[in-house]
C-alpha cells in the first residue's frame, strides 16, 4: 500500500487516532451510541427514520472522509490484486461472523469498549490482535503466502 505503512510518521498517526477518539466521544455525548461501525450498521436496517438519518451520515462519511483523503493525498492507493473471488466473499463472511459471535466489531471493542473499561471489550481486541499475529506468522512463515 504505497509508502504509507514503509515510512511511519508519528504526527499523522496521532492526529488521526485523536480524530478518531473524538468522533467517537461526540457520538457518545451528543447521541448516547457508541462509535461500533457494525452496530450501527446492523441499526440501519429496518431503523426508525430519526436512527437511519444519523447512521446513514455516519457511514457515508466514513466513505467520504476515505474518498477526500485519497484526494488530498500524494500517495495512490495500491489494492492487492489477483485474490479468488470466493477466497475475498469467505473471508467477508467470516468476518461477519466472528462479528456477529464476538457481540461487536474491532472498532466497538478497540476505540469504545476500552475506553469504557469493559472487560469483555478488553479480552475480544487481544483476541482480536492475537488472532491477526497467529494469521500472519501462519500466513508469511509457515505457507509463504504473503
């Protein structure tokens, strides 16, 4: 992905984890939500029309705020080609799934759960990140897939 993950810089990454806590303790202080992308997700489907407005908003300035960076940026996005197409659907799936299984997404746990000292928060992101470790040692050493 570009020269984005090769050259780390501090400033931006603290910048955009200090963007990140804040939309998320507005949410939570303006509306009483907590900021878990599939929870609000989740809610837009069949929601009151007052809930659909501000999760649709949400969610469309994710994508928006996405879309504007890669503008303003000097680095092109680089996806990763030639994956099977039932390999990226599997993968989606499961992602719901564990979604679905883990009462939340990394986003609810990792930014909101923690922040809010909740237990269960806490043990699902170290589940979260180990289980990426084991992947990707599996993934790199051990099948020389990466």
């Amino acid at each position: 992905m570009g020269n984005a993950l090769e050259n780390f810089t501090p400033v931006s990454a603290l910048l955009g984890g200090a963007l990140i806590g804040l939309s998320a303790s507005l949410l939570l202080l303006l509306n009483g939500r907590m900021a878990g992308i599939s929870g609000i997700m989740n809610g837009l489907f069949g929601a009151p029309k007052k809930e659909w407005i501000w999760r649709g908003l949400f969610l469309l300035g994710l994508v928006l705020g996405a879309a504007i960076f890669q503008l303003l940026s000097n680095d092109s996005l680089q996806l990763r080609q030639g994956y099977p197409l039932l390999l990226i659907v599997l993968g989606g799936f499961l992602v719901g799934v564990g979604t679905r299984m883990g009462s939340g997404c990394t986003s609810g746990h990792g930014i909101c759960g923690i922040a809010s000292f909740s237990i269960r928060s806490i043990t699902a992101t170290v589940t979260f990140m180990l289980m990426g470790m084991v992947t990707v040692f599996i993934l790199k050493h051990l099948l020389g897939a990466v």
